[in-house]
C-alpha cells in the first residue's frame, strides 16, 4: 500500500501547483487534471483516494464530475469555488460532497480539511505507516525498511529519520528540524548525529535515479523525488 493519492481538478494552473506542492509537503501524492472531462477520465484510471474539485472548469463542471463519481464511488471529495454562497454549499452536500473550501483559501487550512476528512471517511488511510517508492518500502509501523523487495537492517531512529524525509518529498529540513522531529526537544547531544545517521542510511540505500537523500549544503538534507514518481 502507498501513500494517500490525492487528484485535484482545477482549471487554474497556480491553484493546482500550489496545492501540488502543500500536498507533498504534507506527504501525499498529487496528480492535477485541468478540466472535468480530463479529471473524471484520470479519476477512473487512478482510483485516488480523495479528489479536491472546482466547480466552475471548461468542458464539464464540478457539479457535474461529482455526480458522475457518486454513481458508483463513495470517495471524500472537497470541492472549491469563488462563490461562497448558501446555494453551492446545499448543492453540492446534496450530491454527496464531504467538504467546501471557498477561494481564496489558504493551503494550511485546505490541508488541515484534507486530513479531517480522510480522517472522518477512512481512518485508517491516515493512520497508514508505509511509504513506497520505486524499490523502496518504509513501514514505520513494523519499523522495517525493503530495497528491492530485501528487508535492509536499519535502528529505530535511522528508519525514523528516513520516514520522517521520505513522506516529506523535496522538502529541505535543517539539522535543527530534524533533531527537534526525531530525537526530540529535550534533546541536548551532539546536532552532527544527524549527519551520522544520514551517512549509515545512504551506505545502506543503493542510488536510484528518482530518489535519493540529499545534503543542501549549508542547510540540511531533503529526501529528494523526481517528479515522474
């Protein structure tokens, strides 16, 4: 099982991209469709497990993408529009939407609903403590790591640290963060353990073309993902 797909159909390239980059901050994986008819076709192909929807898009409307996934499919949606009036909310919770953001909105808050609505419809998508990418597997719930389908021996605070970046894809994190996230706040060691822990990670992880952990020099470290994955 892999992270949480998200598919987001808007006609704004700005709004998708910004929330592109929120969601693989916050871990999930992002695909964009830039009409209904583009959106409902990638819908039936992926299965995501949750679709953010404009209402108002070239070719076919939110409303009218909505009701053709609710024929058959229970998936959370939320939809978004610059019309924040009575009658959009009542329709579109009529046709079965989970939640409604108006724009503009900020990304914190449309994350901060992506995870309560996760949370209220499958539980245990949020709960989920596995990550995949391609000949990598990090299951933080039995702490084990797979390189091409191997299990590779890891201690507990290196898997940490490699679940930790690997959910956060591309995202740059100093020694600081990282100490504070992993080790915690009352930590008062040595801040170069985490250049320790990162070396024994990357002697034990092969290099791939679309993944790698990689040192910002003066900054820190990203786990850092091509965007084909």
């Amino acid at each position: 099982m892999s992270k949480v797909k998200i598919l987001v159909i808007e006609d704004d390239p700005y709004i998708c991209e910004l929330i592109r980059l929120y969601g693989e901050k916050n871990g999930y994986h992002l695909d964009l469709a830039y009409d209904g008819e583009a959106g409902l076709d990638k819908f039936y192909q992926q299965k995501p497990d949750l679709v953010i929807l404009d209402v108002m898009m070239p070719k076919m409307d939110g409303w009218e993408v909505c009701k053709f996934i609710r024929i058959d499919y229970k998936i959370p949606i939320i939809m978004l529009t610059a019309r924040g009036d009575i009658y959009d909310r009542l329709k579109g919770f009529e046709l079965g939407v989970d939640d409604y953001v108006t724009k503009p909105f900020e990304p914190e808050e449309l994350m901060a609903r992506i995870k309560a609505v996760l949370k209220r419809t499958n539980p245990l998508l949020e709960e989920l403590k596995l990550v995949e990418y391609p000949f990598l597997t990090i299951n933080l719930a039995e702490y084990k790591v797979y390189l091409h389908g191997e299990e590779i021996e890891m201690p507990l605070k290196e898997i940490s640290l490699l679940y930790y970046l690997a959910t956060r894809p591309n995202q740059v994190f100093t020694r600081q963060q990282l100490l504070d996230e992993i080790w915690g706040f009352a930590y008062e060691g040595d801040p170069r353990t985490v250049d320790v822990h990162v070396k024994r990670i990357r002697e034990k992880l092969q290099d791939e073309p679309t993944w790698n952990l990689k040192t910002i020099r003066g900054v820190g470290y990203k786990f850092e993902v091509q965007k084909e994955v």
